[in-house]
C-alpha cells in the first residue's frame, strides 16, 4: 500500500528556517511529480510547490518563492521543503502529495501532514 509521511515540522520564530521531509512508499517514486500544499485553520488547501520526476524542474507559489526550495532524493524515496525566512503567515499544516504530470490540486496519494508554526 502507499504511505506517504511527513516529519520535520514544529515551532520557530519569524525569520527562522526548518527543513520537512516526506518519505514514500508502495508507488513509483521516480515516476510521480511530488508537491508540498499546506492549509491554514479555516482556510483551503494552497499550492506550495512541485517538482518532476528528475527535480530539475520546480515550481512555487508566489508567496514562497525565493524563501522555500523543493528537492527530492529519488534514492531515497524522499521530498523535501527547505523553508528559510519563515512568516507568521506560513503558519498550516504541511502535506505532500504526488500525481503523474504536475497538475496543480489533483493528487493521487497524499501524506497525514506535519504542523508549522511560525510564532514569537
């Protein structure tokens, strides 16, 4: 079965950095673009970012462009969010997700979650 588990998050300051991960499992890992999409209390599901299959294609959201850096280790089974510069406003739950061709908000498997909160 797929699994998909996020770790990584907790709570830092405004301006602080924390890396999450995502290690997966039971697809093929190679073949599926990962995305990270992060929901607030009360608010919907937003794009994050995405890269392809071999990572040298990515994509952001405004709001975390030139902030947030999205890798994945395909040895691994990895994805990862490098969050640097951190805002109150990033404040969510933190998912990965996966689909075959990178289309935003349509996701075949997706992850349980992992809270950030940007607090002083």
């Amino acid at each position: 079965q797929v699994h998909m588990v996020e770790s990584g998050g907790g709570l830092v300051q405004p301006g602080g950095s924390l890396r999450l991960s995502c290690a997966a499992s039971g697809f093929t890992f190679g073949t599926y673009w990962m995305h990270w999409v992060r929901q607030a209390p009360g608010k919907e599901r937003e794009f994050v970012g995405g890269l392809n299959w071999s990572g040298d294609i990515t994509r952001y959201a405004d709001s975390v462009k030139g902030r947030f850096t999205i890798s994945r280790d395909n040895a691994k089974n990895t994805v990862y969010l490098q969050m640097s510069s951190l805002k109150p406003e990033d404040t969510a739950v933190y998912y990965c997700a996966a689909n075959r061709w990178g289309q935003r908000g349509s996701y075949q498997f997706w992850g349980q979650g992992t809270q950030v909160t940007v607090s002083s």
